[in-house]
C-alpha cells in the first residue's frame, strides 16, 4: 500500500474544518458541561482527524481501513453529542 500524504486527503481537511467549527460551537456552552459534554464533544472531534492521520502511517489497506472505521466511529458518536445539546437546548440550529 502507498502511504498517504494525510494533509493531501479531502477527508483529513474537511474534519480538521469540523474540529474548528466544534471549538465555535461549544464556546458559548454552559460552564457547568465544560468538564462534561464539551470535553466529550471536542475529544471526539479531534479524533476523527487524528485517526485519518494515524491510520495512513500503516502498512497495509486493511489497517487503513480500520482507522478510517474508528474515525467514522467518532463521527457518529460527535454527532450523537451534537444531538444531546441540542436536545437539552444548550444552543440552536442555527449554530450548527
């Protein structure tokens, strides 16, 4: 397999866009979730590109392949998080 440039990858920059917008988004949450919720909401939007990133250093399509599925895993789990604070009114639509 033919290692990756990471920062080249579409996938890589766009989720490095997502954590940017996370950091926007949680700014203005509660002090109370900052320990919380926020902590959660950010850890997991840092791993999706950090998973992207460690994932081309392997050697194989395989091992690639699982990094990516751990990436997406996040994904789904920031946008479980998203859903919560929404749910619970902690910021609007339109913020997203």
């Amino acid at each position: 397999m033919a290692r990756h440039n990471f920062k080249k990858l579409k996938i890589w920059q766009e989720s490095m866009s997502l954590v940017n917008e996370t950091y926007k988004i949680v700014r203005d949450f509660p002090d109370y979730e900052k320990f919380n919720l926020v902590s959660q909401i950010i850890r997991c939007a840092v791993s999706i590109p950090s998973n992207i990133a460690e994932g081309t250093s392997k050697s194989t399509d395989k091992h690639f392949k699982t990094y990516l599925e751990n990436s997406l895993g996040s994904a789904f789990e920031w946008e479980t998080q998203i859903i919560v604070a929404y749910n619970e009114n902690i910021f609007q639509k339109k913020n997203l």
